[in-house]
C-alpha cells in the first residue's frame, strides 16, 4: 500500500514540480522579453524550494528511503534547472548581483543538512520547517486575489494537485510512521 502511495505522490509531486515550466519557455525570445516572462515567478519561491529539496534529499537519504530518495532528488534536479534558468535571465540584464548573494548564503545550510554533524532527526526538523515556510511563501499571489477579487489568478489545476498531493503523502506518513513528513 504505501508504494502506491509514493507512486501517486511522486506523480502529484512531479506535476506540481513542472507548472512553472511555461513561464521558462522563451528559447526564441530577446533577454528583455525573458526577464517580462520570468517577472511573475518570485525568486524568494524558487530559492526556497531548491533548498528545501536540497535538505530533503539529506533527510531521505539519512532515513534510509527510497521512495523519498527518488522525489526529492528529482525535485532538486528540475528545481536548479529553473534556479540556473532565472539566474540566466537575469544575468544576461545585469540584475544578478542580489539573487547570487541569496544563492550563495543557502550553500552553507544545504552542506549542514548533509553533513554528519546534523543528526536525522535535526535534518528532518530542518526540512520540515523549510516546507512549512515554503508553503508560507506561496501564500504571496492570496493578497492579490483578496485584492482584486478576481478568482483568475488562482490556478485551480494547480491548487487541487497540491491538495491531493498534501494527502497522499499525509497518508505515506502515516503509513511509514514519519512525522517529519507528517507535519507539512
């Protein structure tokens, strides 16, 4: 039962991973065109989220489990083509300078999570309260819509795979008795 359940959750998980991938397509465009494309995607979002796959790849692999091994690193993996996209963006118009400091500062704490001077479970507080704020992050675009008013700016492709997603690795949790995947 609780393969199934990673299965699906990789699924949903892999899905959520590649919704911003539109807003990335510009191949064909000028640098200015790119950087208009990229404006609506927070850099703060995508930080977050490369760290805290990072420190989720750590966690899984200190706990020893493959069905988290294999998502997270592929969450890692499609996070940092789309960190290393936006930093292309915004080199190539010279706007870089703030985003690499940011970058660089997360360095030392994807190296703490996997080093072993931070015990599992610490590695494990750390990821969950990377997930906890990341979520917090994505609480952004919620003020614009109680501002306007305008149901449009809410994905509600994205939001039901994010809800279904939360509960079937809710339940893989549960399953595998995991509370520092239970908790985000």
């Amino acid at each position: 039962m609780e393969n199934k359940l990673a299965c699906i959750g990789q699924l949903t998980t892999i899905i959520l991973l590649v919704s911003p991938f539109p807003q990335f397509v510009f191949c064909h465009k000028k640098s200015l065109e790119k950087n208009a494309s990229i404006k609506d995607i927070s850099f703060k979002y995508l930080l977050a989220n490369f760290l805290c796959y990072q420190v989720w790849v750590a966690y899984s692999f200190k706990v020893n489990n493959v069905d988290l091994i294999i998502i997270n690193m592929i969450g890692a993996v499609i996070n940092s083509i789309f960190l290393v996209l936006y930093m292309y963006v915004k080199c190539t118009i010279n706007q870089h300078s703030q985003y690499m400091l940011m970058i660089l500062i997360s360095l030392p704490m994807i190296y703490l999570a996997h080093s072993s001077s931070l015990s599992m479970d610490n590695t494990g507080l750390f990821a969950t309260t990377l997930s906890v704020m990341m979520y917090g992050l994505t609480l952004d675009s919620v003020g614009d819509t109680l501002k306007t008013r305008d149901g449009k700016t809410v994905n509600l492709g994205i939001t039901a795979a994010c809800i279904i997603n939360g509960l079937i690795w809710f339940f893989y949790s549960l399953l595998v008795k995991d509370i520092y995947l239970c908790i985000p």
